[in-house]
C-alpha cells in the first residue's frame, strides 16, 4: 500500500510539473519579430516554408463607426487610426459605450517576397466579421452592421484563402458587436501558406475530434456498464460527466458542431458553453461521492443547492447578461473541487485505499478546468497537449474500474474455488454417508429376507407382514442410496455399463411387481400395455431396470388417481418405451429443468418425495447406453416420458412375451377389521408405511380399526357410512385435505368428547401444536413416534372419553330419577279429583302421565339423537299435567311451524320447560306464561323457551353459565350442549323480569337425517 501511494504521489508530481512548464511555455511563446507597425506587416524576411504561419500582431488600421470594403480604400476617403492586435473595444472606443459595443474596420497589408496562395485563420472574432483579402471578398461569420437591429452573432472560426501575386496581401475584416460580449479582434489571426494554415486548422480540429469522440464514446460505454450494474450509482454519474464534457468540447474552439447542425445560433452555444461545465462538476462531484460511498456533507449539499440556483438563473436569464456570472461558475468550480477532495481524504481516513485513481481524476479534471479559463480569460489557442489531459482523465477511471473488475473477478474466482472445494465436500459427504448407511441397510434387507424364506422356524402370518413391509422400506433407503452412489460414478466418470441381450418383458415384470408392493396410491392402476411379442435390446439390464423405476414411481408420485401406462414401439433400429401418466402435468416452462439434479416441478414439487435424482439418473443412464430421454406435459391432462435403447441386431428375431396382467398398485394390507372390540378407531394417514405401523398398533391393543389414505376418504366414511368410531388418529399434513381441515370439518359434526382426535406431525413446530389445537384436535403427537407412547396417548384419549360418556350417563341416569314423590302425588291425586268429574279429561291425562314416564324411563344412552318431535311430546304431556295442579296460573304459548324439523340430544329441552314452570312461574302467585318457539336461522335451529316468572338472580346465573350450578336439569343440558356442539345455552335472566333460554343447534344436527 505504501509503494503504491509513493507511487500515486510521484505520478501527481510528475503531471504537476509537466503541467507548470507547459503552461508557462504557453502563456510565454517566443517572441516573434515580425509584428505589424503602421498598418503594414513586411514578412520579406519570414521563412514561410520552414518556420510556418504567422501571427498578424501589432499596429493595425482602425476605422471606428464604419464598415468600410476595399473600393473605400482604393478611392482614398477614408480616415482611421492605428490600435493594438489583439485588443477589445472596451473602454477604448469613442462612439462605444464602456460594454464594448459598436462597429468598425480593421485593415492589414502584410508584404510577402513571393507569390503564393496565402491563407488567413481567425477564431476570435468578436461579434460578427466579413473579411476581403486583396479585394476579394471571402465572406465571415454573423452580419455585421452599424446598428443593432442588423446585427447578428456568431463565433465561428474563420479560414480564408487568396492568390497573392503582386507580393503583397491586403487584409480588411469589418466587424459588429452590439450585444452578448464586447467587440474587437481579441486574438491574432494567423497568416501563413494555405497548406500550413490548413494543417493548423485541421489538426486543431482533430483534437478537438479526439476529445469529443473519447468523451462520448466512454459515456456510451459507461452507460451500457450501468445497465449491467444497476446498484452502482457511480457508473451513471461518471456516463453523464463524461457525454456533458464531451458535448462541451464539441461546442467549443473550433465548434465541430456546427458541421452537423448549422443553423445553430450564438444564443443556444453561449448557454451551452455555461451550462456543461456546471453540469460536468456536477455529476463528476456526485461520482466521486457515490463511488467513495461518501454521505452528503453539508459542503456538499449547499454545493448542489448553489448549483441548481446557478443552473436556474443561466437558463432564465437572457444571453447579454451571462458574462457577469462567469465568475460565479468559477466558484463553483472551486468549491466542487474542494468537496471532491475533502472526500477523498475523509474515505481515506476511513481505510478505503481505492481513491488513488479518483485523484487522479480530480487532477486532471482541474487541469483541464485551468485551461479552458486561461484561453478563455487570455483569448489564447487552445495548445495542442490539451487533448492529453481529458483523455487522461477518463483513462484514470477506466483503470479504476478495471482494477474493480479484477477485485470482483478474484473475489468471484475465491467464490467458485470454495464453491468448488464445498461442492466436492458434499459430494464426499454423500458418498460417504451412503456407504455408512448402504452397509446397515443391507443387512436389514437380507435379514428380513433371510426371516421371510426360514421354512425352518416360519413367522407367524402378523410377524410375517410386518417383517415384509420392513424388507420393503429397506429396499428402498437401499435404492435411493444406490442413487446417490450412481450420480457420483456418472459425474467421476465411474459407472460400467455391461451391454447384454435384455426381454424388456422380464425386466418389466419385475419392476411392476416391486412397485405393486410399494406404498401407492390406491386411486392409481400400473398398466402394462407392452406388445405380446418385443425384439431384445441391447443395454445393460440393471440399468434399464433402473430407468423403468424412476419413472414408473415418478409417474405413481405425481398421479393422484387415474393410470400410469407403459408402453413400447419400434422406432428404426431403437425401442422408444413410453411412461404415460394422467396427473397434473407440467407447465411448458419446467421441462427443459425436470432432468437437472436435485430439480423437481415448482407447480407439483411440493406433493412428492425424495431428492429430484430419479429423473436425472434415468436420463444420464438412458445417453449412456446409446438412448435418450424426452419428456412431453400438458396441464390438467398428464405427462409422458418416452426414453430409447438400441435393438440387440443378433436377437432380433427372438421376441420377449410380455403378456403379463396388469397389476394391481393398492397395498397390501387389510383396511379394516370390523371383528366385535371395545373400541374401534379411524386411521387417516397418506404414508402406507406409517399406516401399516398404526394398523399393527391398533391390532395389538385389541381395537378394531378402519384405516383410509387421504382426508377426503376419512370424511367420507364419516358423513356417508356412518361410521361412529370412538378415536381418531390423524396425520396433519396430507395432500388434498389436510389434516386441519378434516379435524375442522370433525368438529362441526361431532364435540371435542364425542370423538376424540390424536394428531400426527412431523414438524413439532409450535405454530402446528397450536394450530391443531385451534382446529380441535384433544391431543398430538410428533412423527416419528415411540409406540409405547402412541399406546399411552390413545389408551389416554380413550379412557378420557369413556369418562365423560360414563359421566353423562350418571347425570342422565340423575335426571330420570327426578321424578320427585311430590310430583306424582300430586298427579296421583289429580287423577282421583277427575275420575269423580270428568272421565275423558281423566283418560287424556293418564295418557300423559304415561307418555311423560315412558320417555323418562325408557332413555337409551346410545341412542345420541332424538327428533324434535319426540322431543316436544315429552313437553306437552309434561305440561298438561302441570296445568291440572296450576290451572289458570299456567298458561302456555307453542310457535312453532309444521314444517320445523331437527335432531337434538334427548331430555334436552323438557328440563328447560320443567325448570320454567317450577323455579320460575310456580314461586309467583299470580303464575305466569310459558312460550316455546322453534325455527330455522342462521343454517341452523334455533329454539327458546321464555318465561314471565321469577327470574333468576344475577349470581345464580352467573354459576350456571360457568357450569358450576347445582343439579342436574338446566346445568345439565348446558354440559351436554358444550360436549356435543361446542357452545351451551344462551341464558338471559334477571329477579323479577323472567328468563329467556335459547338452544342453538348447528346446520349438520339440524337436518332430517
């Protein structure tokens, strides 16, 4: 770092004094001898040929308020006097006022010694000019005129040529100013051979050219780097110095823009030739802050409001005025300057040793500012080394984004070695854990092989199945092991393909009878479509095994009902052999990714399993053995993967029968055992392995079960074969349905007692606990579980639900022996009174006091559901008794429309009626009304029973909404409710105002069936 700052000091040394020399040569020329004196130059003794051109200073006719042309001069009318080239007009002409404005007529004869074709080049003409050179007019720039309303401005430089032969040349510009700058010849024009004054203008032009086409073309290539690099501000900034500077250099010295847009006027140039440079220091001040990632200072951000104040005024105010705010721009200049390398050093403190070629650029920025105010102030010729400095400048930055470029490019080059090193680590950490698991998982395969062939000491028929699945799930960690071993081989080049005569049929049969095994979907059928007769194929036969599983349980992944189909067909000397399928399909988009590494479908990924290899392999293996494989979709009508082997030419004519039938993909286990058990359970699990474990489980505490493989077949047997089971065991994340959204649907149909709900997770994230919780499930338990303590939370679950069914039952069994002696005394002696007076009223009330006793006597527990019907014919004999013992003191009010109907719990609503009558219209002595209304609202029934009696007071009321009321009529209904439905009664009462209960039941009970 030190060598390289000494490095960037000697470099600014060196520019430092290179810069002092040149512009001390440039403001100090030689000094040339021949100058004019009285009008005439005497160039006689000036070597045109060898030391070129020649600077017409000196003492040059003046002929003050006239535009005189060369017959003037020839008729000798005319009176002048000598002034000074160059020179302005300011303060120094009598009929001008102190701006400098007017008109008037230089005239030159400079004497040659030879005849030639002389050539004379001005740039400096103040406002406007027409030139004759030995009477021949040669024209000028602008339109000269005696007043202003003629007058037009322009700066254009000015190149003529004449044929001198006479040895002398005669030189008269007119020349006007009556606005914008003051008038006059403020630099010598040059005179010299045509050829010699032509070089000069045209390599003036050219580095004029040079400057221009560099700046520009680094713009435009700075913007295309923004548009590759959007989050890099400094790259814009630095495009739009470099495209202001360059358009600056475009318009000034010799104007190359007037050759492309001529009509161009004075007025648009001059705010130009102001308002680039601000823009220049404004955006190379605002990339060198951006780059330095410095913040705004408060330097800085007067700076920039200064700036648009500047800008504003420039734009606004008219062109006779801009001059008087040159140095305004100059001290914006130095004040951006300033900022730029008070960031500098402020980012340097900070550490950042990248600013070394920034300041550079603020280096030659400045000299390049110097010396366009130095010509300007001094109406000097631009030097031609001038080009060096710009070019300089963008060369600076151009090596500070290249030495960005090689930082990234090492950084990126680090990246990609540790991404490699990391990649060939994974690489060794898979191949190494696959062969650390392949060896266990061997063993359990052959082990449970070796268990399933003893005729020796044969398993028993449940030990035998369990035993058959466990060789099957190792067989396929087995398989997916051997995957990641095949990737490996194939990238290192390592796996032997052993090319032999194949029966495709054979090797079909075979995978087909391992995946008929396999957990599938039941909704989805393997289908064999091969031809009865098929030619051998020359391949390796494990592999093409191994092609056919990968996309035979790929399509069986991604199927969710329908067919999976394979079929074949010559195509040439190959087999193109097709897995069709009727799943989702794949976007159009996806198929070109499907057989890259670890890739799978973004629209059905999330539905299947594994690691995304199974495509890739097949694919990799498919090229290896002279095939390929293509894949076709459509969405919503299914997929097709169609690989190709060549044809075993020898064995052509030997076919391979393939009339195999087609094979059934459903599990092979029993789903359900409805043999006579104390507790019967439904299993709801899409994973035919975690199923069976459940199933085993279940069987073995002795329960019968009924086991499905999606939430959709779970409802299902709820809602259509009534089945009634008393737990259920149900896995949270499932396809389809979920396992929430089954247990919601649960929930509206039966109460948190009623069925009991273990949930299954593999998460055993917080926010599934609560989730199921939240959707009603009583407990739940994380995949992989411990059967010891699966057995203890089912055996909980249920225990807890025959605890509540038992403490139903006691207060049921309670509320039919509620039938107090008081109340059938007083029926009894009722009936005595009647059969002395009336024998028909004495009939109907005995059928009352039946019906009431039957429907009191004769509950069933089991029988959850009564209709409302019979509901309200326990009420009307109930309250015909009441009446004979009340009489007028009770009067009773029934709304409710003969279309009603609903299910409810039995005894629900006769202890609600009975509690009216005796706790609340029986206390009062002038009784009371009873109203009983039902009808449908809300999806569902609504029933209320309201009196005018007694009331309830406001701490008795308060028990019995928390369940904590003594008794066993309206308490225990609002239990009841809360088990079966989720919510109580709605109870609304105060002493002295009567009470209103209201009985809400849910659309799912409220129906006929």
């Amino acid at each position: 770092m030190i060598r390289k700052n000494a490095l960037l000091l000697g470099m600014i040394g060196l520019f430092v004094i290179v810069t002092i020399v040149n512009v001390f040569q440039w403001l100090s020329p030689a000094t040339q001898s021949e100058k004019a004196s009285g009008g005439l130059l005497d160039a006689t003794h000036w070597d045109f040929a060898k030391r070129g051109v020649l600077s017409l200073r000196g003492e040059w006719e003046f002929y003050e308020g006239e535009l005189l042309r060369p017959e003037d001069f020839r008729a000798g009318r005319v009176e002048g006097r000598f002034v000074q080239v160059p020179g302005g007009w300011k303060n120094k002409l009598a009929s001008a006022n102190k701006k400098g404005y007017g008109a008037g007529t230089y005239r030159l004869l400079v004497r040659t010694d030879e005849a030639a074709l002389y050539s004379m080049r001005a740039k400096k003409i103040r406002m406007s000019s027409h030139v004759f050179m030995n009477g021949v007019d040669m024209g000028g720039n602008g339109s000269p005129s005696l007043s202003a309303d003629g007058f037009e401005a322009s700066n254009a430089p000015f190149f003529g040529t004449v044929l001198a032969e006479s040895g002398t040349v005669e030189i008269i510009i007119q020349i006007a100013s009556f606005d914008y700058l003051e008038g006059g010849l403020v630099q010598p024009p040059e005179f010299g051979l045509a050829d010699d004054a032509m070089k000069r203008r045209d390599d003036s032009r050219l580095a004029d050219m040079i400057q221009t086409t560099i700046l520009l073309a680094f713009g435009l290539y700075y913007a295309g780097m923004f548009r590759q690099w959007r989050r890099e501000p400094h790259l814009m900034h630095f495009c739009l110095f470099c495209l202001s500077l360059g358009l600056f250099f475009s318009i000034d010295n010799e104007i190359l823009a007037l050759d492309f847009l001529p009509g161009l006027t004075f007025p648009w140039l001059q705010k130009m030739l102001f308002l680039l440079p601000l823009f220049s220091f404004y955006f190379f001040t605002y990339y060198v802050y951006r780059y330095l990632k410095e913040r705004d200072n408060v330097v800085f951000t007067w700076l920039r409001r200064v700036s648009y104040a500047y800008l504003a005024t420039i734009v606004l105010l008219p062109n006779r005025y801009l001059v008087s705010f040159l140095d305004v721009g100059i001290a914006i200049g130095a004040a951006a300057f300033g900022a730029m390398l008070y960031a500098v050093f402020r980012s340097r403190s900070r550490g950042n040793h990248s600013s070394h070629y920034i300041t550079l650029g603020i280096f030659f920025l400045f000299v390049s500012w110097l010396y366009a105010h130095l010509r300007y102030q001094l109406a000097l010729d631009n030097p031609y080394y001038m080009v060096v400095t710009p070019a300089l400048l963008v060369l600076s930055q151009a090596l500070l984004m290249s030495d960005e470029l090689q930082l990234s490019y090492r950084r990126s080059e680090r990246l990609s070695q540790r991404l490699l090193h990391y990649d060939r680590q994974k690489d060794e950490f898979l191949v190494k854990t696959s062969h650390e698991l392949r060896t266990p998982l061997h063993g359990i395969v052959n082990l449970s092989q070796a268990l399933l062939d003893n005729r020796t000491s044969p398993l028993q028929a449940e030990h035998r199945d369990n035993v058959h699945m466990l060789h099957l799930l190792g067989r396929r960690l087995a398989g997916l092991v051997h995957d990641i071993l095949d990737l490996n081989r194939i990238r290192h080049g390592q796996l032997l393909i052993r090319t032999t005569s194949v029966n495709l049929g054979q090797s079909v049969r075979f995978v087909m009878e391992t995946l008929s095994i396999s957990p599938v979907n039941k909704e989805v059928r393997l289908v064999n479509a091969l031809p009865a007769k098929l030619p051998l194929l020359l391949a390796d036969e494990n592999r093409v095994k191994q092609i056919l599983y990968n996309l035979l349980e790929n399509g069986l992944k991604f199927t969710k009902q329908g067919t999976v189909t394979l079929s074949a067909e010559r195509r040439g000397d190959e087999l193109a052999i097709s897995v069709t399928d009727t799943g989702r399909g794949i976007p159009a988009h996806e198929i070109a990714g499907l057989f890259q590494t670890f890739v799978q479908s973004e629209e059905i990924g999330h539905a299947g399993e594994g690691l995304g290899l199974g495509l890739s392999i097949a694919k990799q293996l498919a090229e290896l053995q002279g095939g390929r494989l293509e894949a076709e979709s459509t969405v919503g009508v299914g997929s097709r993967f169609t690989f190709t082997l060549p044809i075993d030419p020898a064995s052509e004519e030997a076919a391979a029968a393939a009339a195999d039938e087609e094979l059934s993909s459903s599990l092979a286990v029993p789903m359900q055992d409805n043999q006579p058990a104390e507790f019967h359970l439904l299993i709801v699990d899409d994973e035919p392995s975690n199923l069976k474990v459940l199933i085993d489980e279940v069987s073995s505490m002795g329960y019968g079960y009924t086991a499905v493989g999606s939430g959709e077949e779970a409802l299902e047997a709820l809602r259509r074969h009534k089945m009634k089971p008393d737990l259920l065991l149900l896995d949270l994340m499932m396809p389809g349905i979920s396992g929430l959204d089954v247990c919601r649907e649960i929930r509206l149909l039966q109460g948190l007692a009623e069925l009991p709900i273990l949930m299954m997770t593999a998460s055993g994230q917080t926010g599934d606990i609560v989730a199921s919780f939240a959707a009603g499930a009583n407990d739940i338990v994380q995949k992989p579980f411990e059967l010891a303590e699966l057995r203890a939370r089912v055996q909980s679950l249920l225990a807890m639900k025959s605890s509540s069914e038992r403490a139903v039952r006691r207060e049921m069994d309670l509320l039919q022996a509620q039938i107090t002696p008081h109340f059938l005394y007083n029926s009894m002696n009722a009936l005595v009174g009647l059969s002395y007076k009336n024998v028909e009223k004495l009939r109907e009330t005995i059928h009352h006091l039946s019906t009431y006793l039957r429907a009191k006597f004769t509950f069933v527990f089991s029988e959850e559901l009564v209709p409302f019907e019979r509901e309200m014919e326990l009420v009307k004999a109930y309250l015909a008794i009441e009446q004979l013992r009340f009489g007028s003191r009770l009067a009773v009010e029934i709304d409710i429309k003969a279309d009603f109907r609903c299910m409810l719990p039995p005894l629900t609503l006769q202890p609600i009626v009975e509690n009216a009558v005796r706790h609340g219209i029986g206390p009062k002595a002038s009784g009371g009304t009873l109203r009983i209304a039902a009808r449908r609202r809300d999806g569902g029934a609504e029933i209320t029973v309201e009196d005018d009696g007694v009331g309830i007071g406001e701490e008795l009321l308060r028990m019995l909404k928390e369940g904590r009321a003594a008794g066993v009529g309206v308490g225990n209904v609002n239990r009841r409710l809360q088990l079966v439905y989720g919510g109580g009664l709605d109870i609304r009462s105060g002493d002295g105002t009567g009470t209103l209960i209201k009985l809400q039941i849910p659309e799912a009970r409220s129906s006929n069936g």
